[in-house]
C-alpha cells in the first residue's frame, strides 16, 4: 500500500502544471487520459515532495541550424559507425544454454564469475517482481526455481546497464534513463501477470531495453541527437518525431536495429521496435504491454529518457486490451512499492 503523505497546495499545482505540459500532445478528457492524468498528478506530487532532486530542469538547448541528410538505420551496422556489441557474459550465457550438454549448474558457474550481475539477480528474485515466500541465496537454485531461459532473460537487461558511461548528463540524464527504464520493465511485466498474456520476465527485459535507441543514438550520432533534444525541447514536439528530423529514422528503429544485431529473440526486438507504434505492436503480448507501460510510466513521471511528452491514444484502444480506468487504478495501487523496491535494486547496481 502507498504511504499517505501530506502534499502542500503549491507542490499540488506545482505537478499539475508539470502534467499539463507532459500532456500537451494528449486529450485527457478521454476517460483512460484523465485517469492517467489524475494518477500522474498525484505521483508526482508525490514525488517533489519526497524526490525534488529528480526533477531538475532541463538545460536549455538552442534550435539547431544545421540540416542533416536522412540515413538507413540498416546501414548502420557496416558503417563506420559502431553500435555496441552484447555483453560477453550474455555471450557466455547463450553459449550454455544452447548447449545439450551443458545442465543448470554450468549456467550457475557462468553467472557466478560476475559479482554484480549475480547480486543483481538474487535481489531480483527475491523482490516483490516473484514475491517467492523463502529466500533464494544461491543462483543454482534461482536457476531451478525460475528456469534457465527465464533467468537468462533478466541477466540480458541488466548486462547491458553499464554500457553508456561517457553520455552528457544535460542531454540524457542516465540516472532517470535507468529509472524510467526500470519502470517500464515492472508495469510491463505488471500487465503481463494482470492479464496472464506474454511472459513476465520478457516483458520486464523488454521494457527495461525499449528505449535502448536513445543512448546509442546519443554515442554515435551525438551532433544528431542534440539537435533531436533542441527540437523537442524548443517545439514541445514527441522525441521520436523530432529524430526523424534529423535522422530519418528514431530511437525506436535504431534500438530495433541494435537487438537484431545482437540476434535477440523477436519478441525484445518488435518491443523495442514498436514501442510508439501500437498500430504494429498488436500481434505480440510483450510488444503492446511495453507501448503501455511507456505511457503510464511517462505519464507517472517515473525517471526519464529526455522524451517528456506523452503520445494521444484512441481511448478504445486502451480499453479493447483491459486497460480500463478501473484495471488502471487497480496496478497503480501497489505500484509504488513495487517500484520502491526495483528502484532500491537499481541503486545498489549504481553504487
């Protein structure tokens, strides 16, 4: 249950502006929008309250003078330019658990020469995202208890954490990336426990990866994604659109092209691929909870990822897939300290 806390007048109209302006490109008299609307006021109220040093202003950027001539996202991988690879201890998982000969125990092995992934696992599983009633201390046995590929697909997200040190923290702050990140993975996974649709697992790794485009867009088109934030910034325009500005293509398509590189299954890769385009996402559960969860997550003012807008959606949309008001209310009632408990993960990977 969340804690009740006294929220002054000013701090109130403080994150209904905030929202207001988060809802800019959004009609929340749609009643699934309003209710989003009211929630993410309350949280971040909530927020500013218990957390005012995540929501620093943005520094400003000036509009960008220069034009850059469209590019194929595809070409990207023989370019000069140098997408990052997959983390070798993933590499290693893979390995193991593609081979016959290989048992439970040698994934065990493998996980275990890396300190911070296996304590970022044990904390995992026995966090409320399993809410198991013993404790699991060892990853053999987190390996019997949730299965090998199930595992492997946690240690996926968080092996690609440490990939993005060197980004500016004026243009993407990592901290909230990670934060947003985190949060998109647990409603995602939320959505896929509360209508028993996709896997939890993929859809917690499929959203903590979905916007994966955007730091990689920041290392290897930094003049680029730059002029994207200016834009957005300066015009209050969606983040994907102002990177098709500039780019011809967005973090959506960039994150997509990057996870069939790494030969990740379909499901991760039309998550990240799809995740502003519900249009596409439709066919594959983890897709869809992910585009959700992105919303709620954003509207909720749950870290950052530099996009502060929040896309309209046909209210019937929501409601066809279960997301009524009501089931809306219902995943944000223990969210908080759901999330509480994540973000208490995330910190101790930082540290």
């Amino acid at each position: 249950m969340t804690r009740e806390i006294n929220i002054p007048e000013q701090t109130l109209q403080t994150a209904t502006a905030l929202m207001e302006n988060r809802f800019a490109h959004a009609d929340r008299s749609k009643p699934v929008l309003g209710t989003l609307f009211d929630l993410g006021v309350a949280h971040v109220a909530r927020d500013l309250v218990e957390h005012p040093e995540l929501y620093r202003e943005a520094a400003p950027l000036p509009m960008p003078t220069d034009c850059f001539e469209p590019i194929d996202p595809i070409s990207l991988i023989s370019s000069e330019i140098k997408l990052p690879s997959l983390p070798q201890v993933f590499l290693e998982m893979r390995r193991v658990i593609n081979d016959p000969a290989s048992s439970a125990t040698d994934l065990a092995r493998v996980i275990s020469r890396d300190t911070a992934l296996t304590a970022f696992l044990l904390r995992m599983v026995n966090s409320a995202f399993y809410n198991f009633p013993s404790k699991i201390d060892t990853i053999s046995r987190a390996v019997a208890v949730i299965g090998t590929k199930q595992l492997s697909t946690l240690a996926l997200g968080t092996s690609v954490m440490d990939m993005f040190k060197d980004i500016p923290a004026d243009i993407l702050d990592l901290e909230l990336f990670w934060r947003h990140s985190f949060a998109c993975g647990i409603i995602a996974s939320q959505l896929s426990k509360m209508f028993k649709k996709g896997t939890p697992e993929r859809c917690f790794v499929a959203g903590l990866l979905h916007d994966i485009g955007r730091p990689v867009f920041m290392m290897t088109m930094p003049e680029r994604a730059i002029a994207a934030t200016a834009i957005s910034r300066n015009k209050k325009d969606l983040m994907f659109k102002s990177e098709r500005i500039v780019a011809g293509f967005d973090h959506a398509e960039l994150g997509g092209v990057l996870l069939r590189k790494w030969n990740l299954p379909f499901s991760l890769v039309t998550s990240v691929l799809y995740h502003h385009n519900p249009e596409k996402a439709v066919k594959s559960p983890e897709a869809l909870y992910v585009y959700f969860a992105n919303i709620i997550a954003k509207t909720l003012g749950i870290g950052g990822s530099g996009d502060f807008f929040i896309q309209d959606i046909n209210n019937q949309r929501w409601e066809e897939n279960g997301l009524t008001p009501e089931k809306l209310l219902e995943l944000s009632s223990d969210l908080t300290s759901t999330l509480d408990d994540a973000f208490a993960i995330l910190t101790t990977m930082a540290a």
